[in-house]
C-alpha cells in the first residue's frame, strides 16, 4: 500500500477556496493555494474534520467499493457498532443485517460483539500491566496518528491490543477457516466504516504489517440500498449482536464505562484530545488509569461517513430495547488465553513521524526556530488565512522552510 | 579550532494568581522543544518539571519568569521570583507537604507534590531560597 495513502482527499472542482477545512485541520496539514486546498500528506491524519465541515462537499473519503470481494468465495460483512443509531428508533437490527447481507454477502457480522471481547480483554490487561502515567486506548485510529505526530512520548502509553475491527477480523477468519477449512485467501471480509481514520487503518496499518480486513466501504454510501432492502423485504434471521455494554462503544464513555475501570477521562473532538494529551505530558494526570479519546465528538458516532446526527443517534442507543443487543455469555477463560498467546498485540512499533521537528540536527533547528520567530515578529497576529495558511506562526514556519513568501500576506 | 557552541535563551514572565494563562509558559517551552526534536523522554521530564515550578510560581510567589537556555548538551530551565520565598526548603521537599490556600486546593493544585517531583524529572536541581525570592535551577542532559 502506497506510504502516503489517505482516505481522505479533495475534490479541486467542488473546492471553492473557502478555508473553512483550512482552519479546522487539527494538525495544520491544509494551506489554500490559487483558491484550492491542498492536504499535506504527511501531516493528515485523516480524521475527516475538513469533510465535516466543507460547505461544498469537496473534502471526500476514499473507500473501496462492495465489489472488492466479489472474487471470494466466503463474503462477510463487518456492521459497525454505530450503525443501530443510524435507523428510525427501534428499527430491528436483525433486519439492518439481513438487509446489509442481501447487497452480497454470506455472512453478516456484528462488531459490538468483538467490543464485548475487547472490554473483557482491556480489562484484564489494566489489572496486570503497570505502565506509568494513562493508558491511552488505541481505539480511535485518528488518535493513534495524532499521538504518532505530534505527542510521540505518549506513544508507549497506547494500550498495546488491538482495536475491535481487526479483534473482529482475526476470530471471524479463525472461526470461518476451522468450520469451512478454508484458507484467509477465500475469505474476504469488509469494514461497513463510519470512520475516515479507520480506513486508513485498514489499508496503512500501524503497530501491524496488514489488517485482517480486506477492505472497507462507507456505510454512507451504501446507506440508500440498506433502507431500500429494509422496506422490500420483512424476512429476516437471527444474528449474533453484541451485549448491551458493547454497543456502548458506539459513543464516547462507553468504552470506559464497559471496562469497568475506576479513575478514566473519556474525551471526544480532536481539539479536546489534543488539550487532554498535552495535560497528559505535564503529569496533571498522573492519577488517572485510562484515558478514552475520540476525535470525533459524541464518540464513533459522530465519524464523518455516519447519517445521523450524533446526539440522536446517542439517544438511540439508550433507550435500545432488549431484542436489539445480545445476551451472550463469553468464555472469559478461552478470552483470557486469546490475550496472553499475543493474538490481539501489535506486532509492529509505531514510529514518530517527527513531523512538528524542524531539523534532525539541534543546531540547525535552532536556526531555523529563529528565523521563524524573527518573520513572525512582521507578522500582523490577526490569524486571517489569507495568506493560504491557518496562523500566522504557521505561514512564519512555512516561509522558514521555503514553502511560501512573506509578500503572501495580505496586510505587510 | 575550538567548538562552536550555539545556545538558544528563551524567557517568559509568570504574573502571580493567574490562573488564565496558568501553564503556557511551560505549554510554550514544550512546543519549541518538539520543534527541536528533542528527545521525547527529555521533552517529557522537562515539561512535567516546568509546569510544576510554573504553577508554583503562580500560587506561591509574588511573580517571576522562566528562563530557559537551550545548547546541543544540556538544558537549563530557570525559575526566578519575587518572594516570598521558602521557609523550610527540606520541608517543601517532602512528598504531601504543602503550604497552599484552601482557595487554590480547592482548584485542584496544591497536593504537595511539586518539588519531589520536579526533583524526580531533573538530572541536577538547584534551589536558593530567601525572603526575596526562590530560584530553581533545574539541568536536563541530552
């Protein structure tokens, strides 16, 4: 897979040249050049705030189409856990599922069930690793690449298992092989995303060399053909769902509250995480056993390929009547072994990007955080973006590194 | 031919009971820090350290400013107020011992653990301390 895939990508016609994104990139990645955006790849973390906030559609996701697994010969679906929030309240989930497996799948899987392995497996790792200071969840794939960024000392804080779609994708192949004797090459399995970030970690993984995954579609863009197979049809089976605490981890404190951890912070919206995670570096936590970040506010909901508005779609998952999430009782024991044979650790370190360093060499970055802070002594401070860039600080360091001209701003 | 040691001095004024900007001073040294690419265990020694002086500062003193100088060995952060100064410096050194208000406890700050763990993050800590003022003189190595 190519080093810089990003799943999220602009449309130059429908790009306007607004700076709406500009502003709103929590990692400074977006600059607007001859009226277009432009992503810097190496800074996007693809968590989907500009596509959240463009005004003319512009900022896209790249997904895969349903197609990608027409050639296996075992085709599953992965629903997201949001997706019960995303239908008219108390719309069966069974008939999410049959509807989701009529656009051409076998198997229809739910990954509130792998979130309630997740919670058990969470849990008992907290009992026994001692890390200094938060463990951070490695749940959002957005949060993950934020810390790789721009708070690479909080890296050895990230909960070293997996997140529940590649939990889901590594059981649901083990299951699917040992019952069919088949190989991972007949499998083909495919994320229903909710989440920008989440396929970005299907197809450029971190901590891992490939994800169990092959693929993921936005559950927006198949969002239409799911209500049309609902209304043509009434039948439906019975699937495995996930127990009530799993669906939780659809919204932002539901992860912590179905760990059952004492002392957590639970936050959501990148900017929050990002003032969370530098309280994180100056020890102010030091007393807190988890932290639960999402970039997305509301949580998983609130992911940029989702239908509903996030709130809503919360209040869906609490008032949930009991035929729509599962009562099943999990082998803690066999769970417990699954975490101790590594079967859910990364296998892969995540490497800083550096991104936020200037130099690799001290002196040189001296010099050049100089002459940043000389060109923004020129500057006016008014933050305006009309000069292409979303700070002044930001347009200084870009002059720095040769990117862009001082004449680009609008009031020297 | 001798060594040419470049150093880089940074400094910021800390103004007394403002809790608006309370930790920007050491939010801002951070920054720079990363933008160095300092190693990021050192980054996070430093911050912790200096956003616990910096709050020190705050609540305890009369005012005062961080001083940093930063060179290719070594980092030494600075911390120079106005009074009233310490009393009983081993004293403030014990872990749990704290002279704050109830106004500023009831923040959140003042459990007592400042000057230990400050202590804890530096390779070499200085204190002087009379009723003119407290400076803490902290050394990170690289």
């Amino acid at each position: 897979m190519n080093q810089y895939f990003h799943s999220v990508v602009l449309d130059e016609e429908k790009c306007m040249g607004c700076t709406n994104c500009m502003q709103k990139c929590p990692m400074e990645a977006i600059r607007v050049k001859n009226r277009k955006a432009i992503i810097d790849k190496e800074r996007c973390i693809d968590c989907g705030e500009c596509i959240k906030v463009c005004p003319y559609h512009a900022q896209k996701s790249v997904t895969d189409d349903i197609d990608i697994i027409s050639d296996f010969k075992y085709k599953v679906a992965l629903m997201p856990i949001t997706v019960f929030g995303q239908f008219e309240d108390n719309t069966r989930i069974d008939k999410i599922f049959e509807a989701t497996k009529k656009l051409g799948f076998d198997f229809v899987y739910d990954e509130a069930v792998f979130a309630d392995i997740a919670s058990i497996m969470i849990k008992n790792l907290l009992k026994k690793q001692k890390i200094e200071g938060p463990v951070i969840s490695s749940h959002c794939p957005a949060v993950i690449r934020l810390i790789q960024s721009q708070f690479p000392d909080l890296i050895e804080n990230l909960l070293n298992i997996e997140s529940t779609v590649e939990i889901a994708g590594r059981l649901i192949r083990r299951e699917l092989k040992e019952k069919y004797q088949c190989t991972d090459d007949d499998i083909g399995i495919i994320y229903i995303s909710p989440c920008t970030a989440r396929v970005t970690s299907i197809k450029r993984p971190l901590g891992i060399h490939y994800s169990a995954l092959n693929g993921a579609v936005s559950f927006k863009k198949i969002y239409g053909d799911i209500v049309r197979n609902l209304k043509s049809s009434n039948n439906y089976g019975s699937y495995r769902k996930g127990n009530l605490k799993g669906t939780r981890w659809a919204f932002i404190g539901g992860q912590s509250e179905a760990i059952d951890i004492d002392k957590y912070v639970a936050v959501d919206g990148i900017f929050n995480v990002v003032d969370v995670l530098e309280a994180v570096e100056m020890g102010k936590l030091d007393n807190i056993k988890y932290i639960e970040a999402s970039a997305c506010i509301g949580g998983c909901v609130g992911g940029p390929l989702n239908i509903e508005n996030p709130y809503i779609a919360i209040s869906r998952f609490k008032h949930m009547e009991l035929l729509n999430h599962g009562n099943l009782k999990y082998n803690y024991y066999e769970i417990d072994k699954l975490l101790r044979s590594g079967f859910m650790h990364w296998d892969k370190e995540i490497v800083p990007t550096e991104i936020l360093t200037l130099d690799t060499n001290i002196v040189e970055a001296m010099k050049k955080l100089e002459k940043i802070e000389k060109i923004l002594k020129k500057l006016p401070g008014l933050d305006c973006g009309s000069c292409g860039a979303p700070s002044c600080r930001s347009f200084a360091e870009d002059i720095a590194k040769g990117r862009a001209k001082i004449e680009d701003c609008k009031f020297i | 031919m001798g060594e040419i040691k470049e150093a880089m001095e940074l400094e910021y004024e800390i103004v007394p009971n403002d809790f608006d900007s309370a930790g920007e001073a050491s939010s801002n040294l951070k920054r720079i820090l990363k933008q160095l690419g300092i190693n990021s265990k050192i980054v996070r020694k430093i911050a912790v350290a200096s956003y616990e002086a910096e709050i020190n500062v705050i609540i305890h003193s009369l005012g005062g400013n961080m001083n940093v100088i930063i060179s290719a060995e070594k980092i030494e952060v600075k911390f120079k107020d106005n009074g009233p100064g310490i009393d009983d410096i081993d004293l403030a050194m014990t872990e749990g011992f704290s002279t704050a208000t109830d106004d500023v406890r009831e923040m959140g700050f003042g459990a007592g653990m400042g000057l230990p763990n400050i202590k804890r993050c530096t390779d070499d800590l200085k204190i002087f301390s009379s009723k003119e003022g407290t400076i803490l003189e902290m050394i990170f190595n690289m």
